[in-house]
C-alpha cells in the first residue's frame, strides 16, 4: 500500500482551473519529486496536500486514512511534516528555540498538565530537547543553536525549518523549493542531507522544486505536472527521456514553452 494517494484531485479558484484530476502515489521510504514548468500547478497540489486547500473533487489518503480537506494542523499529528518556499521562522527566537517549536504540535500533553509541570510533560520536554540535540548534529546546526536564527545565511535558515518538521517525527516531510536561492555548492550539500534524511528517519519525502539537477539526483520517481495536469510518472531517467516532458520544458516552436 502507497503510504500516500493523490486521486484524481481538483482544484478551482473561481472559473480557473488550477489542477485538473491529478494522480501520483508516494510509497514508503521513498523520495518522489513533483516539477514541472512555472504555473504548472505544483504548489497548489502541495497546498492540497497539507490541508491548506481543499479540493473541488477527488481524494488524498495518507497512511490508508483519507485526509481530504482535514484543516491544516491536524497534518502534523497524522505523520505529515512540511516546510515552506517562503521560510515561516521564529525570527524572535534562537536555532534551537525554533526547533523546539516543531515539538509542541506532536505533544500528547494538554493545557492543564503543562500548567502544572506533571512527570509526562518533563518527560516530552527532555524527549524533545534530545531529538533536537541530535537534529542539530544532523544539520550541521549544532554551534549556531543558541544563535538568533536571523543572525544565520538563508541557506542555513532552510535548514532550521527542516529540522524543525522532522522534530515531529514525520513519516512524510513536505519540501517545498527546498533548493530555492540556495548556491551551487549548497545545492550539492543539500541532495546529500535529503538522502541522508530519508536513510536515518526512514521516512518518505514529497519534493517539489525548480532545481532540475537536484531532483533527477536524489528522487527515486518524479511526477510531472503542466497546465494543471499530470503529463509523465516515473523514474528520474524515464521522465528526462519523456517528449511531453521535454515539449513542457523546452517548448515545441507553438509559444508552449516555459520558464523551468
């Protein structure tokens, strides 16, 4: 069983059609990545999927539960982690402070056992503090923890906003534009750190991302979206080879091309 479904979704906003009865599936520990030209409906699926929008039609299970239209912060409690193309950071806040942060979602302790500081809530609070330690160590996070996390490159912010959704424990972590005005060098550190994500978390990664290169290294399948609709599924190497896939990208001399 995929540990997520996207079946046949549908997204309007007004009389636009942004996505137009998509389908893809995620298996376990695996990294799929979604591309596709500019305006091709990537995001909106993503959103879809994180309960940000609700489809007009279709169904999305995760984990053999159907989650379609469930609010966004029920996703976090079910397995589902994300970060964002535009970093949503504390900027008050520390590195570890931020870290933390992603904990308190996932916390079975209510309002009244933490007023009163019971046994299971120093029990998480130190359970929390040790998946941060070592998330920080993973990221290479570890001697700008106590920093303001304004202090640190935009690179290196990206990073705090993923260990911050893998402190979770997610099964599947959402990336979005993870690779976004990050330099060459980086780009390369970071297909490193997803794999190694992926192998010490054992859990499955949605990538949705302009970085070509990037994807077609680390994704073990690559769903294509265009104008809404799915156009190619498959493995890295199936997709590139693909001629809707390069007409999509490349442009076939009809004004179909596309910024990548």
């Amino acid at each position: 069983m995929p540990l997520l479904e996207v079946q046949d979704i549908v997204i309007r906003f007004g009389g636009v059609t942004a996505v137009a009865g998509v389908s893809f599936e995620v298996a376990e520990r695996q990294i799929c990545g979604l591309i596709g030209p500019n305006g091709a409906g990537k995001t909106t699926t993503f959103n879809c999927i994180s309960g940000i929008y609700r489809p007009n039609s279709g169904r999305i299970v995760f984990a053999g539960q159907e989650i379609t239209g469930l609010p966004r912060h029920r996703m976090t409690g079910l397995g589902i982690g994300r970060t964002f193309q535009n970093l949503a950071l504390f900027r008050s806040m520390t590195v570890r402070e931020n870290v933390l942060a992603g904990a308190h979602s996932s916390g079975r302790t209510g309002f009244v056992a933490s007023a009163f500081a019971l046994p299971q809530v120093r029990r998480e609070a130190a359970q929390a503090s040790r998946r941060a330690d070592e998330l920080l160590a993973l990221l290479n996070l570890e001697r700008v923890a106590d920093a303001p996390v304004t202090a640190l490159p935009f690179g290196w912010q990206k990073r705090v906003e993923m260990a911050r959704a893998l402190i979770s424990q997610p099964k599947l972590l959402l990336l979005d534009e993870p690779a976004g005005g990050l330099n060459h060098g980086e780009v390369d550190d970071l297909a490193g750190l997803l794999v190694d994500i992926r192998r010490n978390f054992d859990l499955s990664i949605l990538l949705v991302e302009h970085h070509m290169s990037l994807v077609m290294r680390v994704s073990d399948k690559v769903a294509v979206l265009d104008f809404g609709k799915k156009i190619a599924d498959g493995t890295p190497e199936q997709v590139r080879a693909d001629p809707a896939v390069i007409t999509a990208y490349l442009g076939a001399g009809d004004g179909h091309a596309h910024a990548a």
